[in-house]
C-alpha cells in the first residue's frame, strides 16, 4: 500500500497501539497527525517521531466529545485525511487505497 505523502489521523497516538500505527505511517512516507487526549504525552511522541522527516502534527482531542474533534481538525493543515483510529480502523485506510486503483 503506497501512502507516501498522505495525511493520517491517529488517535490514541501518546502510547501504545496507536503510537506504533503513527510510527509505522510516518516511516512509510505518511504524514502524521498524532491525536491523543493527554496534549504533554502526544507532543513528546511527536518529538520522538521528528527524525522520519515527514510532517508530524501532534493535537489533543478528546474522542468523545464531537466538538473536540471539531476543534481540533479546523487546522488548515488537515487536507485529505486518512482516518486511523486507537488500531482499530485500518480499514479505513485500505478502502481509501483501493478507492485510488478503480
């Protein structure tokens, strides 16, 4: 699957399951917007992921709360969105790319 240069939105991105998925996107090519409730955890994974060289874009939000997502995706920087979220929705991801083959 070839995301070079997409943008992914993964949730949950502090720790665990959902900074590994972050990780393995930005070392594919993807740039990265690492959502996560706790703002300090999700800004220092980020940190942690600046050496990929592709743009990583760390944001709290809470996923329970409509507004907060809302809030935190009304960054211009938010185009073309390939949604992942808590390792639980990469298909989302592989419909997006079969969409791309049609």
């Amino acid at each position: 699957m070839d995301i070079f240069g997409e943008t992914a939105i993964v949730t949950g991105a502090a720790s665990g399951i959902g900074l590994g998925i972050a990780t393995a996107l930005a070392e594919a090519g993807a740039n990265v917007i690492m959502a996560d409730i706790q703002k300090d955890a999700v800004e220092q994974a980020a940190h942690g992921l600046s050496s990929t060289n592709k743009r990583i874009m760390p944001i709290r939000i809470d996923v329970t709360q409509k507004q907060s997502h809302v809030d935190a995706l009304a960054e211009p920087s938010a185009i073309d969105p390939v949604r992942v979220g808590d390792g639980l929705a990469l298909g989302d991801l592989v419909k997006r790319n079969n969409r791309h083959r049609r």
